[in-house]
C-alpha cells in the first residue's frame, strides 16, 4: 500500500467505502458476462477496466481499513 498521507473527514469514510464497493461489484459483473460469453457466444462485453483496477479498488478498501478518523479542521 501506499505510503502517503491524506486527511478525510471521519464522515466521507462510509460513502467512499460504499461507492469503491458498487465500482468492484461492476468489475465483477463484466467478468461474469465475459465468462457467460464464452459459455454462450454472442455479443461479447467490452471490459472497462483491466487487473490493475481490480487491485487498486481492493487496495482502497483495506486502506479504509487503516486510516484514523481525525477531528474535523476548525473553519
């Protein structure tokens, strides 16, 4: 994982957990109609993304994992 460091609000923390979830569930389904392609034939799915997303997504997730809410900057 990457070493850098960034500040997020304690409350962006389930919305960008959610929205990173819905982005590997879409990765998921294009391999699944790849996959049901192959079994069936027809028009085959064009693959947004490649491997290298597929790890990035899941990479973002557990470091949701890791980071510390930290106290809102005071305005």
């Amino acid at each position: 994982m990457a070493t850098e460091m960034v500040t997020l609000p304690a409350a962006a923390i389930p919305d960008l957990r959610r929205m990173l979830a819905i982005g590997l569930f879409a990765y998921g389904e294009i391999e699944r109609l790849q996959d049901q392609h192959k079994l069936q034939g027809g028009a085959e799915p064009i693959h947004p993304t490649g491997a290298f997303e597929a790890s990035a997504f899941a990479e973002a997730l557990l470091w949701l994992d890791q980071a510390e809410p930290v106290a809102e900057a005071a305005a």
